[in-house]
C-alpha cells in the first residue's frame, strides 16, 4: 500500500512575504494563556497531518497548515493521503485484477504512513529532525497506533475527533458493504450533516464543497476496507502504554466522536491533555483552523494543553471526579451517548420506544445515574466495568441484565475467553448455581449473536 504526501506549508525564505491570513472563524477554544515565540529552541520542524475517512488531506487540512506555517516559520508541514482518497491511488484488487474491498487493518495503515513518511522525507526536510503527528478521525485513530507501535519515531502526537474505539463494529461492516456496492455518494448526505458545527456550511460554502466532493471521489472499495479497519480498532485497554506527549481536541458539537471520547484518551494516557473546542463539530481542522494551528504549535512548543480534568470540569464533561459541576442535562446527555455505544442503537431505540408515562422517570434515573454518572467515569475502561457488572448480574441473579451485559461486553472488548473465566470466578465468589445458570445464560446469548452476524 503506497500513499501519496504533499507539502502542505514549507519554511519560509528569507525576505519572502508572509502568508495571507486564513479566514477567521467563530469557533473559539476553551485554551487560555500565552503562547510560546514562532520558532521556539528545540521545537519540532516537521509536522505530519493525517485526514479524516472520506477526506482529502488538502481539504481538511490546509488552511490550518498554513497557519501553523506562520507560527512556526521553519516547519514543513506534510499531508498524507488516506488510501483511495485525494491524491493517493486505491487498494485492492481481485484475484482477475478486478477491484474488491481491501481487508485493512489499523497497524497496516499506520505502517504504510511511516514508510510514507520514510519515503519523502529527505526530499523535503532534515530526515533528523523530530515529527509530530496530527490526525483527525480515523487520522486520529492511525496516530494513537503509531504512537503505540513506533513511539521513537514520533515526538508529539495530537489527536482531533477520534477515539481509541470510534462507533460499532457492525455498523462499520454495514457501511462497508453498502459504500462498496453503491459507492462513496450515499454517504454525502449523512455526512454533511454529522461532519460541520451549526453554520459552517453557510459560513464556508467553498471549503465544505470540497469536503464533500472529495468524498464523493473517494475511491469506494477503498473507503469500504478503511470502514473494516475501523471496525477492529479497539486501544483503549492500551492507552495507559502510550509514553508520548498526547493532546486530545473535541468538536463540543461532534456526533461520531462526542467529547467524552477525547476525555477517554486523555485520561488513559498518562499526562494526557484535552482540550475542547466550542461550536465545532467531527473536523475541526477545518472548522476552526486557527485555533488547530494556535493548538498545535502550543502543544508542540511545549506550552500548550491542560490537564484533561481541568478542562472536561469546565466543559461540563464527565472527570475521574465524576461529572459533579454538569448539569442534569448534560449528564444525561452524556449517559445517553455512553449507554447507546454500550448497549447499542437498536437497544436503546427499543427502550425508548417502550417508555410510559409510569416508566419514563425510571429510564431517565437509568440514563443519567448509572450510565451518564458512572459508565462515564474514566477511573476505568469499559472491559474492566462490563467484567464487574457481568459478576453483579450473576451475583443478584438478573439473567435478563445478564443477557444485555453479555453482548455489551463483547462491544467493550472482552473475548469469549475472558467472559468464560469472570464466570468461572464468579462460581467460586457468587456460588456454583448462580454461575451454572450464568453459563446457560451466556451460551445462548454468544448463539444468538452468532446467529446475527
């Protein structure tokens, strides 16, 4: 898999005029404070950017390039096409040389991204010199990875509208296989309305066409294979191993990856900083390129960033204090978000469809105390609290919850191996009955899942 790198800024030449200044925007950060002089001693001079699925890196990252270009005058900053999109050629091709879906996984995009990098660099800066890497979305996703596999390669890793898990597996299979059958145009529409904040079509009519035409010229069975990447990614049992300075950036309006996912790397990662910019929604790169560049040449100068419970308090999101300053609403907002990727959409539509009169209290008491007071708390990952509400269930005898929190566990990231042996514990701790029952329980459930598959 060859990926295709273009300059997105270059030092500037001695005499030469400064860039012209990126339109402003009325997306504001919750950052404060000074930042550090242009050209700061020992700052990175190289900087990768990496685009969001359906995206052209030009797209969503140039204006925000060329404002990092004026803070930091000596850096190159390099964009890296995603496969099948913008200047990168597509992948995968049948055993007769006829396109098919590509089975992309996360390590392998973010090996192809180092020796992209390998390849072009000495052409186009000091192959020396530290890089820091910025990605949106599944960007993002590739840079945790790389940030996980080669951390000596990198010197700064940022983080933009991902998540260490972004979304469902199943749906990404799902999106897959209709993007591969009738192409990347039935996604124009969904994603208009999930990708930009309120206005920002209005405000930036040509940079969202872009956007949009990029991803309706996206290669399609290589969008499909960068769906199944998506769908197998799951670090967030792993963040805590992430040794690099690491800034997550939230879109306070974002869809696909709310806030409470950034909040969720930036605390997994040991000294890892937040920072949540207001009104943007899933590419803030583009939405609020100024603020992207102000955040970047910060982080990378060393003086940027806060700690994440600082910001998630300010914000209104959940800390590993608990969200105690946010407001019923937005608590439950957060617990409605947390309880639909745990238990699924489908689940949560049901039980919403079914809510009464009698019952709505009680399915507002569950939404925000249970999942928007304690699922949301990053004092645990999800493995870890699916593994202690499967030994609840068994211990109270809930076989119905059991069922549920089997087939959320297994959204969580546990293995059938690991649910086998919180069972097996459970017969010694809870008692051999409740764990006989709880093993008929899971059995059934683990079928019917198969079934569904």
């Amino acid at each position: 898999m060859e990926l295709t790198a273009t300059v997105l800024a270059a030092p500037s030449q001695p005499g030469a005029a400064p860039a012209p200044p990126a339109a402003p925007t009325a997306v504001t950060s919750a950052l404060s404070g000074p930042t550090d002089a242009p050209g700061a001693s020992g700052a990175p001079e190289v900087l990768v950017v990496l685009p969001s699925l359906g995206t052209s890196v030009s797209a969503l990252w140039q204006r925000a390039a060329t404002a990092f270009g004026r803070l930091s005058p000596g850096a190159t900053v390099i964009g890296i096409d995603l496969p099948g999109h913008g200047r990168s050629g597509p992948v995968g091709t049948g055993s007769a040389g006829a396109p098919s879906v590509p089975s992309l996984t996360m390590s392998e995009l973010a090996e192809a991204v180092l020796a992209t990098i390998d390849r072009v660099l000495p052409d186009v800066a000091d192959p020396t010199a530290p890089i820091a890497l910025a990605g949106d979305s599944i960007g993002g996703a590739i840079a945790l990875q790389l940030a996980l596999d080669r951390p000596e390669r990198f010197s700064h890793v940022a983080v933009f509208c991902t998540g260490a898990q972004i979304g469902e597996p199943a749906a990404w299979v799902d999106r897959a296989e209709l993007v591969a059958t009738s192409g990347t145009p039935t996604q124009v529409v969904g994603s208009a309305q999930r990708w930009f904040g309120p206005g920002f079509m209005d405000r930036e009519p040509e940079d969202s066409a872009a956007l949009l035409h990029s991803l309706q010229d996206a290669d399609r069975f290589s969008y499909a294979g960068l769906c199944h990447a998506l769908s197998s990614f799951d670090v967030r049992s792993r963040l805590p191993e992430i040794a690099l300075p690491v800034l997550a950036v939230a879109g306070s309006e974002d869809q696909p990856t709310p806030p409470t996912k950034l909040v969720e790397i930036a605390n997994g990662v040991p000294g890892g900083l937040l920072e949540v910019i207001e009104g943007a929604a899933h590419l803030v790169p583009i939405e609020a390129p100024e603020v992207t560049a102000g955040l970047l040449h910060d982080f990378i100068h060393g003086g940027a960033g806060r700690d994440q419970a600082a910001v998630a308090e300010e914000a209104g999101l959940p800390t590993a204090a608990g969200p105690r300053e946010a407001s019923r609403d937005e608590v439950h907002a957060a617990g409605m978000s947390v309880r639909r990727e745990v238990l699924s959409d489908a689940h949560v539509d049901r039980a919403n469809a079914n809510i009464t009169d009698f019952t709505a209290d009680f399915q507002d008491l569950i939404t925000r105390y249970a999942w928007g007071e304690i699922w949301t708390r990053p004092g645990l990952d999800r493995r870890m609290r699916s593994a202690i509400t499967l030994t609840a269930m068994i211990a109270g005898g809930h076989e119905a919850e059991l069922a549920m929190h089997v087939k959320a566990a297994i959204r969580n990231g546990l293995s059938r191996e690991e649910i086998k042996e919180v069972l097996l514990q459970s017969a010694i701790y809870c008692s051999v009955p409740s764990a006989n029952t709880a093993f008929a329980v899971a059995a059934k459930t683990l079928a019917e899942m198969d079934e569904d598959a």
